[in-house]
C-alpha cells in the first residue's frame, strides 16, 4: 500500500512549503504540490497534515543497542534497547556499537540484534569493536569486516584519554584509523573511526596528530563525548576549525550542567559563536549505555542509563530556545550523520531516497513516525511493537 501526505508543511531539510510527499514501498515516490500527485487503481493511505511539520527522520549513531556498562560488576549491565523505545524518539536509522564490555558482549549479537531492529522495522547499521584495542570483529581485521559485512561501516567505540580504555598508543590509533580508510574504501562506505573520550589530560591529542602526521583525511575520525566537561570541548572546537568533526552527546540538561557536564544547547551556542560550521556536528544519544560515576582515585560510585529519548528532547530544546531554527535542527540530527556516514539515501526529504519522515506539531510534539515507508506512529500513537510483545 501506498502513503500519501497531504499539505505537509515540509522542511527537506530546506523548507519547501506545503507540499504533498507520496510513498511506495520504502522509498519517497514524488514530492509535488498540494493536489499534484493523482493516483488510480492503487491502495492508498492517507495521512492528513491538519499544519504539521514534515521532516527526515532522526539518526543516532552512537546507540549501545545490546545495553552497555556494566562498570559495577554484572548486576549493572544495561538492558537492551527496544523497538517501541526508538520509534517514540522520533529515529528511524541507528548504528549499533559496543562499549566498555566486549567480554560479554559479542560482535555476532551486535549484528544480530541489529538485523532484529531492521526486521521490526527501522534502518540498521553498526561499528565493529569495543573500547579495547586489540579491536573484537567478526572476519578478523576491521578492513574485512567493512568489505563483507554490510551493515559494517566502521570502528568503534575506541576509547582514548580515559581510565577505562586500553591506554592504546598513537601508533595503534594510526594504524586503526588507516584500516578503517581502506576498509572503507574497498567496502564502498565511510569507514569512520569512532572514538570514545575521556576525560583525561591527554584528550584530543592523538586526533591532532593524525592531521599532523598522517595523510588519514579528517572525515575518517570522529571524537564523541567531547561535551563532558569545558576543556575538552574547547579543545575539540580547536581540532573542528583544523578541519575535524565532533559527536555532542546529549543527556544533561541546561539547568543541571556544569564545568563538567556541558549541555548540547550550550556546546552549539558556543560552536556557532566560535564559527565552528554546523555541517561538522552531530549529536547521539549513546543511548542504552551506562553514564558512571568514579571518585579522584577511580573508585566506582554508581551509575545512570542514557535514553534514546534525550535525543529528540534536544531537538526540540534547541529549537524552542531558538539556538536554531527547524532547517539547522534537522541537519544537525539527520542530514549531518547522513553525509559523515556516507548514508546517501537517508537525511532529506526527497525523491528516490528513503521514506524515512516525521511530523511535527506547532509546539514541536512528535506526531507520526514513518520508517522505510511503514507508518510506526501515527497521530502521537505508538503503533511500533517489538517481536515478544
């Protein structure tokens, strides 16, 4: 069955006006003006717009769809994240990664579960590799793992400047980053570096000396968590006006952040005043995984889980802050990774790509939630159900 939507008021991300956006299958069929697009002899749904926004929908690469942590022993081990969960935050394509725990945790049921997310009904992709280098794959070497799996895109999360990685050296990082080039490359993807940081005194060091000392372009490494406290995220501007990119990690709150715990709103308030160019951020949820707490000598305190739902709570805020208007708001959290992770039919609003959309109310509230042209949300209720429920 076809879906038809009517008058939609569609920001591509460019707004377009009122424009009517057909659907066949999984792809965006036409984008016409209202009354353009005539159809005989075909089953239609109809989705009336009654003044919602129309956009690309939501992508997340950094979600820990296996649950992350587990930095307290076995009992803190996060759970698995949930169809229902993802759908509701307004994401329509995710990249599944690992983290702290790949002992536990394996690369077959990272990309088991994400065949399991696409079969319940959104796009699906992952990053080979923990924090730990050596790097856990599933051929061998992260170079074959991006030419033979397909949902394979790059490594991560690498971590570096933090107690908890495998302290790994430059050389390490270097030779990691160039696998990934040609890995890339040879697999016709982005091959991206995913790099977890810290807060160590080293920070950005070794991405600054890949610029430096390596021809590895800049859109082969991505630093994420560079909000987590003011001195790396000065640091991580400085390495974005060189020429980088950076990932912001949403979760905290304006009114709860501090020296240690920058928001989004305010890291994109800063990178706007500074000049960083907005095409060089994205932003994720680092959904599912554990957010820890350790005292100056390193001991464990506790932890919390980060939500996928923080992610479109800071669309919304950036926009309804007016830090940016909806046109930015939908680069940063869907054109954006679309671009860095070479996803070429996903991020807009257009014909021939993926029929990947959301809606949105005059107060910003999601609405509907379309993904690969099936209706997941509709009228602000949740029609996405996993297999078991």
């Amino acid at each position: 069955m076809a879906v038809l939507i009517r008058q939609g008021l569609v920001q591509a991300p460019p707004p377009l006006g009122r424009k009517d956006v057909l659907i066949a299958g999984t792809k965006i069929e036409a984008v016409g003006e209202p009354g353009s697009i005539r159809l005989e002899g075909l089953a239609v749904e109809a989705v009336e717009d009654e003044g919602k926004f129309w956009l690309p929908g939501l992508i997340d690469s950094h979600v820990h769809i296996l649950g992350g942590g587990g930095e307290g022993g076995p009992a803190t081990r996060a759970p698995e994240i949930a169809i229902e969960d993802i759908i509701s935050s307004g994401v329509t394509t995710l990249v599944g990664c690992l983290g702290t725990d790949g002992i536990t945790r394996h690369m077959t049921s990272l990309l088991a579960k994400a065949k399991a997310l696409e079969s319940e009904g959104i796009s699906t992709f992952i990053f080979s590799g923990s924090y730990e280098i050596p790097v856990k794959t599933i051929t061998g070497s992260i170079r074959s793992d991006l030419v033979l799996i397909e949902k394979a895109i790059g490594a991560g999360e690498i971590a570096v400047s933090d107690h908890r990685s495998a302290q790994p050296t430059f050389n390490e990082i270097a030779r990691l980053a160039a696998e990934c080039r040609v890995g890339g490359l040879l697999g016709g993807k982005a091959g991206v570096l995913h790099l977890h940081l810290g807060d160590g005194s080293r920070g950005l060091e070794f991405l600054f000396r890949l610029m430096r000392e390596t021809e590895i372009p800049a859109s082969q490494v991505i630093p994420t968590h560079v909000n987590r406290n003011r001195r790396l995220l000065d640091e991580a501007i400085e390495y974005v006006l060189a020429g980088g990119y950076l990932d912001l990690t949403a979760g905290v709150d304006p009114e709860d952040e501090s020296d240690s715990d920058v928001s989004v709103e305010t890291a994109v308030r800063i990178c706007l005043k500074k000049g960083v160019p907005l095409n060089r951020l994205t932003v994720t949820s680092d959904s599912n995984g554990s957010m820890p707490k350790f005292d100056r000598l390193g001991n464990f305190l506790g932890l919390t889980i980060a939500t996928q739902k923080t992610l479109f709570k800071k669309f919304q805020s950036l926009v309804r802050r007016k830090i940016l208007d909806l046109e930015q708001a939908a680069e940063l959290f869907a054109a954006n990774p679309a671009r860095f992770y070479k996803l070429s039919h996903k991020g807009e609003i257009k014909e021939g790509l993926d029929a990947d959309l959301v809606s949105l109310d005059q107060d910003l509230n999601l609405r509907d939630v379309i993904a690969k042209g099936r209706i997941m949300m509709r009228d602000g209720k949740l029609l996405a159900k996993g297999t078991f429920k």
